[in-house]
C-alpha cells in the first residue's frame, strides 16, 4: 500500500534526509520520497502496523501528520533531526 502524508516542521532537505534514512530503518517501509514544496512524505508500506509506526517515528523526529499535537518540544526535535540530517549529507 501507498500513503502520502502532510506532516510538519519540515523545512529542508537536512530535515528530508533525516525522515529518509529514519523510515528506511523500519521493516516493511520502502520507496521513501520527500517533497519539501509540499510538506509531505510519500512511502509504501506492508500493512496497518507498518503506517502507525511510521507516524510515531515522524512525531518522535519532530514531523508529526498535519492535525497532530505539534508541541514546542516536538518542533525543537525538528530542529535537531534536522541538524543530524545535514551533518549526514
């Protein structure tokens, strides 16, 4: 299955990098593309399972789903997902 989700803090490809490498570490996630023009992240995945921890691991980098708490303690995760991201490049 595919799903494409909104999610937020997302602001460049440091941060895109970060959510690549991170859900390429989860079984049964693949084809992991992020689009930084629309603040969303497209990927298959095997099952119900697969998708909630996805979102769980988006949220604990600091890109929950659009609607999802966005707390300032999350968007300061951003920032260092984001960081990692770069150094990673």
């Amino acid at each position: 299955m595919k799903s494409t989700l909104k999610i937020q803090n997302l602001k460049c490809g440091g941060c895109a990098s970060t959510i690549v490498n991170r859900l390429g570490d989860l079984n049964d996630i693949s084809e992991i593309k992020v689009d930084n023009t629309n603040d969303s992240v497209s990927f298959n995945y095997e099952n119900e399972d697969n998708l909630e921890k996805a979102k769980a691991l988006l949220t604990k980098l600091g890109y929950p789903v659009v609607g999802d708490k966005n707390a300032l303690t999350t968007k300061a995760k951003s920032f260092v997902s984001c960081a990692v991201g770069r150094m990673g490049k």
